[in-house]
C-alpha cells in the first residue's frame, strides 16, 4: 500500500487534475475502500504522464475523495484508463460491489499560499457549479482578488480549479486543523465570499466537506523549492 505523501498542489507540471468522490456512507466501508483503492494504485502499472495519485476520507466517515495529477489530459488519454473504472467488488453493505463514476478532469487555475512551510492535516473541497469558462474565471478571480486576498490562522493555501466542461469549479483549501476551518468558517471574509457566490450570475454553492489524507502513490515527486 501507498504511504500518506501529501501532494504538491501548485506544481508545475500538473496539467490535469482528476476529482473522483464516492460516497459509501459509515466508516467502516470508507476504511475498506479507501485501502482497497490504494491497494489497487500500488498494485498498477505506472503510465507515463501520471504524476500521483491522492486518496483522503472524510472526517464525517461518509465519503472518500480522490485525486490525481497527471502533466496533461492527452497523456491520461494516452493511458487507456478505464472509464469509470471497474466496481469495488464486494467491499459494499452485506457484501454488495460498489460502483465508480468516471473522474472530473480538473486544470488548476490559481493559488495562493498564505502560509509557507506550513503543513496542512485537513483539506476542504468546496465546490461550485458555473455555467462556463467565464463564470469560472470570475468567481475565482473575484474571491482570490477579495475576501481570500488574506487569511484567518491555519489557512494554509487555496488552490481554485476549473473543470474541462466548463461546468464546475473545485477550491482544494489546506488548513493546519479542524479549528482552522471552523475559524474560517466563522470569519467576515467566509460571510463575503458566501455573498459573492451567490450576487454571480452563473455560480452556484454547493458547498464542501473536510478531508485527512489517507494514502498515496507517487510516481514523480513535485520538484523542490
């Protein structure tokens, strides 16, 4: 099995980032499929192109949350991945398979780091649903350029992602601990960034859960510095 390396978000050669929930609703079946998926990782050929492959669960026990970098969208094709891929066969309730979908292609479109050398424990991946490339780029811009310009303590970075469709923007946000977060929560610029999604035309809040990491395979590490 993989061990828990956290991923160089920001790095540069990271051209696609793929985004795969999957609820399965008890913690029990989330420490079951989220080893079964490491496993499963470790065990496979690595193509060219793929970066690293990232597995976190969430704190409530319902969800597992992965994600994979790859140097771009035509090297993921290249790879002939299974799309989706193959069910989790019997790891469900009462010895069910468990179905996956097809992952999100994902490019990272801006981040900000407010807290160099820290290191983060919980990740938070609030999304939002846009109407296009425009929308994207404008509630990103329009947060990153206000409320999110600083942060409350323990916000490490916020790196804002748009999907290939145009259809969705994911914010992969680093903090120190749970506190953090609900600092953050409890902050004005938590109020305006809520106020900003919903005044634009086009962005929709679907809100996010609180992620640990809970293993990963890295094929190429980020470069240092």
């Amino acid at each position: 099995m993989g061990t828990a390396t956290l991923p160089g978000v920001d790095r540069q050669d990271a051209g696609l980032a793929l985004v795969s929930p999957l609820y399965v609703g008890s913690p029990e079946l989330q420490q079951k499929v989220a080893d079964a998926i490491v496993a499963e990782w470790a065990a496979a050929p690595r193509p060219e192109g793929l970066l690293s492959q990232n597995c976190y669960v969430s704190t409530d026990g319902e969800n597992v949350w992965t994600y994979e970098q790859w140097t771009g969208l035509s090297a993921y094709r290249a790879s002939g991945a299974q799309e989706p891929p193959a069910p989790l066969r019997g790891l469900g309730q009462d010895g069910a398979d468990i179905e996956r979908c097809s992952p999100t292609p994902f490019q990272r479109y801006r981040s900000r780091v407010y807290e160099p050398g820290s290191v983060p424990t919980r990740f938070v991946a609030p999304a939002f649903d846009t109407d296009g490339r425009a929308p994207q780029r404008g509630i990103v811009d329009a947060l990153l350029d206000g409320p999110l310009t600083t942060a409350t303590p323990g916000l490490i970075a916020t790196h804002f992602h748009y999907s290939l469709d145009g259809g969705r923007v994911l914010n992969f946000a680093e903090f120190t601990e749970d506190s953090a977060h609900e600092v953050f929560l409890d902050s004005p610029s938590a109020q305006v960034t809520t106020r900003i999604t919903q005044d634009m035309p086009g962005v929709r809040g679907i809100g996010g859960r609180r992620y640990v990491l809970h293993g990963s395979v890295v094929t190429v590490p980020p470069a240092a510095g």
